[in-house]
C-alpha cells in the first residue's frame, strides 16, 4: 500500500503530489473565475501636460475663435465693418446666423476631437481624473462663452447697434444653455422617440451618460459634418462664380464668421480627427507648411500696365513745380483763388464713403454761392480706402461733365450711390475663400 506523501514546494513552485496508482482520478479543474478586481489604476500624465495635449488636439476650434474675437474687434477695418450694420437689416440677419453657426461649430468640433478615442491615445491617462474630466466637459463650452460674450458685449456698448447686440447675447446664452443641458434631455428621450432613432441612442446612452470616450464618429456626427462642409464648399462656388452679387448679399461681417466656421470643420475634423484615426498622424501644421511652401508664386492679382491699357500714349509728366506755375498762371485776373491741397486718410470703405462725400457737399455748397471747389483744388492724396473716395470725386466731376442733364448728374450723387455701396464685402469673401485655398 502506498501511502501519499506531500512535500513542501521549493520557493514559490507548485505543490507535488504522489499518489497511489489505485486512486481515483482528480475531477478536471472548473471554469476559471471571474479575476479579482484590483485597485484602480492612476494615469501617469502631469495636469499641464495633460492640457497642452488638450489644446495641441483642439488647435483649430481654439485657434479659430481667439483669432476671431481679436481680429473682429482690434482691427480697426472689421470694426467698421460691423458698425456699418443696420439694425433690422438682411445682412445683420445673415451675421446673427453665421455668428450662431461659428460657435456651434467650434463648440461640436472640440467636442467630438475630445470624445474621440485614438489610437494611440495621444492624450494619455490624466493623474487626477476629475481634472481630466472637468477639462473635457467645460473646454468646448468655455469656447462658446469665450466666442459670444465680447462680440455681444461690443455691439451692447454701442448706442445705434445695441439691439444687433441683445441678438448675439441671446444667441450665445441659448447656445450656452444647450451644451449644457443636451446630456440630460437626451437621456431623457424614449427609445420609440424619432429623434433617439435618428441619434442612434439605443446603442450610445450608456457612452452618453458617462462621457465616456468613443472608437468610432456616430453616424449622425458624420452626417452634420458632411452637411456643414457641403454648404462651405457651395458658399466658395458662389463666391467663385458671382464674387460681387454674393458678397455683398452677406456682407463682410458674416462672410468672416462663416470662413471661421468653415476652418474650424476643416482643419478640426479633416486635417485633425481624420488623419489620427486613419493614418494616426494629425496634419494641423500642413496648410502652414503648405503656405511657407507656394506663397511666393501664387499671386493671382495682376496689375494692369498703363502704357499698355491706356488708350492713347502718355505723355511725359511734368514737375511739380512745372504744375504748379501752370496752375498759378490760370488763377484769374484778380488772383484771389485759393490753392487747395487735399488729403483723405484711408480706413475702408468708411474712409470711401465719408472722403467722397465731403468733397462733394464742398462743391455743392460752394455752387450754391457761385463758387467751383474743384477749380481750386490743386492736388489730392489718399491712401486705401482714402484713394478710392478721392478717385470717385474726381470721376464724378467728368461724369457730369459730359452727361445730358447736368442738373440731376450731380457729384453728391454720384457718390453717395457708388461709395455707400458695400465694396468691401466682395475682395474681404474673395481673400478668405479662393485667395486662401490658393
């Protein structure tokens, strides 16, 4: 009879049994169970570090709407652009839109960039989760804030445009209002409701409710990306197409907030999200590159000869001097005609409007005394938007020259309509639009 014997095991080795032949054999071991569950495991990336990674992956929503809000309100041309507005008017109506559809845009793209698992994740575990967390839940909202509010607060502090500035404040607050709350009133929608089977929420509330971070863009994301690039790609058509009807129909205000727009999509889920997850390499410094490369052989915007355009030779100039005695020979015989030097100071199509204009009300107020202004202006200077008000001065006094009815051809006229038109509108869709996919 053999009796079994069990020594104890080296180290950490198994047991070693013997046993005797005549025993029964052992059952097969049972299914394994369920692992024990350890303690939760702590990310290893710093919370500064865990933000720049944040902000390097949402470069272009964020990029975009700081560059938006100092460009709209530093430079001194697109301020004008936005105090020439009418309240009540079309293209005041296109900018509350388009000023709508930018925040929308910069709030949707940060967030899908954010709830985006890639692979690699480049973002990495955060050591203290809830900043993580709270990084992600308040940076996308915290863009629609830092967009809306000093727009809306630079038209309130205005006394014509205050209502255009109540318009974009109340925008920014429901917008505001909806990130916030889009969790909960979705988690509150019945599974047989049409907008759940739209947003697929049958598969996406448990994701939904714990923000958690998802493999895949949800087919409704992808249609409203496709849907937004689609309408861009339609505006750039136009702009191509009839450059000046379509600028102007939405003026140039709104024509920047719709390209922020467009670049925020573009860059965000084209270059950003769609390389990562296909190539796993993002192409956010491709169109810089891409600009550093090719900007010193794509000027498209020639500049006529005047030898070659003009329709007869040109003769020589004269000297100053050679002019002005010329001039001084024709002041009359009581010589008590004055010599008039003109300057108009540039400043866009308000500087257009506001130099042709006041050359005009001259000569007319100088007729109502039997006096021509322009008989004794000797030189004008103007610079951008200064030299456009001064050329049509000067084309508005040849106009009437030659028309038929002197009368009604009047410069105030004439001016009024040509320079109150919006010409800034059109070179502003053409700069942002074709010159800069170019």
């Amino acid at each position: 009879m053999l009796i079994p014997v069990v020594y104890p095991p080296p180290d950490n080795s198994p047991a070693r049994t013997f046993t005797s032949p005549d025993a029964p054999e052992p059952p097969p071991p049972g299914p394994p169970g369920p692992p024990e569950a350890g303690p939760p495991t702590e990310g290893d990336v710093p919370r500064m570090l865990y933000l720049a990674r944040v902000l390097g992956l949402c470069a272009f929503p964020v990029g975009v709407v700081v560059a938006g809000v100092i460009v709209l309100l530093k430079l001194d041309q697109a301020r004008e652009t936005l105090l020439s507005l009418e309240v009540g008017s079309v293209q005041t109506a296109l900018l509350v839109f388009a000023f709508a559809l930018w925040l929308m845009l910069s709030w949707y793209t940060s967030r899908l960039l954010l709830d985006r698992r890639f692979k690699p994740d480049t973002l990495g575990e955060c050591t203290h989760p809830r900043f993580a967390e709270q990084l992600r839940r308040w940076l996308p909202r915290g863009l629609v804030l830092g967009g809306g509010l000093p727009i809306a607060a630079f038209f309130l502090m205005q006394s014509r445009e205050r209502l255009i500035g109540v318009g974009l404040l109340l925008v920014t607050a429901g917008l505001y209002l909806f990130v916030c709350k889009r969790r909960q009133w979705l988690l509150k929608l019945g599974d047989a409701s049409w907008l759940a089977r739209v947003l697929c929420l049958d598969v996406r509330r448990d994701a939904i409710a714990a923000m958690a971070r998802e493999d895949r863009m949800s087919t409704p994301s992808r249609t409203l990306v496709i849907v937004v690039l689609l309408l861009q790609w339609a505006l750039f058509g136009a702009l191509l197409a009839w450059p000046e009807a379509t600028a102007r129909a939405f003026g140039s205000p709104a024509l920047v907030l719709l390209a922020m727009g467009s670049w925020t999509v573009f860059g965000g889920i084209l270059l950003t999200y769609a390389a990562k997850a296909l190539i796993r390499i993002p192409l956010t410094v491709l169109p810089l590159l891409l600009f550093l490369a090719f900007s010193s052989c794509n000027d498209n915007h020639r500049v006529a000869d005047p030898e070659r355009s003009a329709p007869s030779p040109i003769a020589p100039r004269q000297p100053t001097d050679a002019w002005l005695q010329t001039w001084l020979r024709t002041v009359g015989a009581d010589g008590k005609r004055p010599l008039v030097l003109v300057a108009v100071t540039g400043g866009a199509s308000r500087a257009a409007y506001w130099g042709s204009s006041g050359l005009a009300r001259l000569q007319a107020l100088g007729e109502e005394q039997g006096v021509n202004f322009a008989d004794s202006v000797f030189a004008i200077s103007g610079t951008s938007g200064g030299a456009l008000g001064a050329a049509t001065f000067v084309a508005a006094l040849d106009a009437r020259r030659q028309a038929a009815d002197a009368a009604t051809c009047t410069p105030w006229n004439l001016v009024r309509d040509f320079t109150g038109r919006d010409h800034l509108a059109t070179p502003v869709g053409y700069m942002l639009y074709p010159d800069l996919a170019q």
